[in-house]
C-alpha cells in the first residue's frame, strides 16, 4: 500500500525550538508558499541492534548546504545545529525508523520575488514512512513508464538544489504515470536522453556492468546512487557514469531505482516491455541487500555512514 496520509507525529524542531506538529504552522503568503523557494532534504533513519540510526546525514547536510547557496542563502554555520536536532527529532517523537525532512523555508515578509524582508525558518519533522512505492516493491519490482514530461534544461532550474520548485516538474511525471497505471516514471533530459525517475536516480545493469546517466545538470545528485556506486566497487562490480539512451531501458539486463524514500527498487517493466526475466536480477538482489544492511547495522559500517540517534526518552510534554 502506497502511504497517501501524512502520519502524524507529536514533534517538530524550529529554529532550535520544539514545537507541537499542529502549531508547525505558516502564514498562507510565506515567500516559499508563492514561489517554490524552499530547500529540502529527504532522510531516512532505520532501526539497527544498536538503536535508531540515521544514514549518511552528512552528504544529505551538505547538499542541503548546497541547496540554500545555491538560492544565495548561508547556513553553513548551522549545519551542526541541524546535524544534532535531525537525531533529537527522532529521539524526541520516539521513532526507531522513519523519514527526516530537514526544511529551509522563505517566510512572511517579502511580497515579491526578492525574498529580501522574508524571515528564514529552518525546521525538521520526522515521521513514519514504509516502502515508498508500495508494499512488495523492493522484491517484487515496478512497473513505470517514460514520462512524456521532460525534465528541465542545465541552467534554468538548477537540478543540484533541492529547491521546492524543481518537484513541479517530478509532480507532473508523477500524475501523469499513476493515473495511466504505472508504480512511476522516467524522465528524459532535453536532449532525449534518460535522466532520472520522479524521485529517484535510475541504473541498469548490461552484461555485468552497472551504468547511471552521467550528472549532466538534469538530474540530482543522489545520496543513494553515490551509496551504490561505492558500494558496487566494494562488490567489484564495474561501473559507468555516462549518456543513456531511452532504449537501453528496454534491453537492459536489469533495471533499478534509488533514492531514500525508495531505496533500491528493482523495475521489472518499461512502457510495459519487460526488463531482462521481468523480475529482480542478481545485480540489483547485491547491491539491494548490501545498501540495506549497512543501512540496517547488519553489516559493518565500513564508509561510517551511520549516525546514532541519542538516547533520549520520547517528550511528552
Ligand atoms: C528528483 C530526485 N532525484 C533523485 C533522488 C534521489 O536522491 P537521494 O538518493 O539523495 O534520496 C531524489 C530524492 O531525493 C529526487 O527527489
């Protein structure tokens, strides 16, 4: 089952405050509200022997550094703040596995689009979240489909910040393929050539190597994808970064996603045209299972890519 209801939590940090989840509210002309202009991140935290973990906090601190530079905001100096609350958060709402969504947002303030006289909030929630794209997805794969919207130009929207406004473009593949039946889409670049899924970075497998769309300034640098290229080369698996034509979907041996939210989803079918045997291949099975137990404490943590959450009773008051 695909979560369609945000579950609730009881807590949210704001700006070094706690604040209760039904006051985590905003004033309906915010400038983030009007125009697309808050940075995000997007982190999962899973239950390990040793407790509640969050993984690669930092890469995803750093590209939320990078996000916010990129609109021209500084928050280098609070990044260890944000490091230290993102477990707090976690601790706080008594959670062993969720999502951690750490959120600049341009305030009340600025009526145009100069964000100049907005406030800058930094908040982050956490909440329960199971398998992204439905229950049975990572053994059994997805179906999705070429979106027929394409993902935006280098040097317009950039694809490296992970701005609110750049999901107006993954909303509309996102639409498009669940309303004609499929789990979700892969976008194409503005040249034709594969860039990456709605919310997720895309791999194939082809005669045992493994091969990603190059960063091209179409896509987002993924924190997952960086995991499994590493990970890949621990495994002596061979990889390439490099141009992807649309019908090498369809001949691929093997065929995945990767993201947080979906961690490694095998894709059995594009545009209905089976991938390989239409099920997931001994590839994806490695890399899936290494990514998911480190993740989950049962491996070592050889690229310490963990972050213990801290030891704290859930607050209730
Ligand atoms: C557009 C897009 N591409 C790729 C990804 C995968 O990135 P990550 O592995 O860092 O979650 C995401 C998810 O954040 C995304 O939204």
């Amino acid at each position: 089952m695909v979560t369609h209801h945000m579950p609730q939590t009881d807590w949210i940090w704001k700006d070094g405050e706690w604040i209760r989840w039904q006051d985590a509210t905003v004033h309906v002309l915010v400038h983030s509200l009007q125009f697309g202009s808050s940075l995000f991140e997007g982190i999962r935290c899973y239950d390990t022997p040793e407790g509640p973990a969050i993984f690669r906090l930092d890469a995803h601190l750093r590209r939320l550094r990078d996000s916010a530079k990129i609109y021209r905001i500084d928050i280098a100096a609070r990044i260890p703040a944000l490091a230290e609350a993102c477990g707090e958060v976690v601790a706080r709402n008594g959670l062993r596995e969720c999502y951690v969504r750490p959120m600049v947002v341009r305030g009340y303030g600025a009526a145009g689009l100069s964000p100049v006289g907005s406030t800058l909030d930094l908040y982050i929630a956490c909440w329960p979240w199971g398998t992204y794209l439905g229950e049975g997805a990572l053994e059994n794969g997805v179906d999705v489909k070429v979106s027929s919207w394409q993902r935006q130009e280098p040097n317009t929207f950039p694809s490296g910040a992970k701005a609110a406004g750049n999901y107006l473009n993954s909303q509309l593949g996102r639409l498009e393929a669940l309303e004609d039946g499929y789990a979700d889409a892969v976008a194409l670049g503005p040249g034709g050539l594969v860039s990456e899924g709605t919310g997720q970075n895309v791999f194939l497998v082809r005669d045992g190597v493994l091969i990603t769309p190059a960063l091209d300034g179409t896509n987002l640098n993924g924190i997952t994808r960086d995991s499994i290229l590493r990970l890949a080369a621990d495994l002596g698996i061979p990889t390439r970064e490099q141009a992807v034509a649309r019908e090498w979907l369809y001949t691929a041996d093997e065929l995945f996603f990767t993201g947080t939210a979906s961690e490694v989803t095998p894709i059995r079918s594009v545009d209905r045209i089976p991938v390989g045997e239409g099920r997931m291949g001994p590839v994806t099975r490695a890399l899936q299972q290494r990514y998911l137990d480190i993740a989950r404490g049962r491996a070592p943590d050889t690229h310490d890519w963990l972050t213990r959450v801290p030891e704290m009773a859930a607050a209730t008051v």
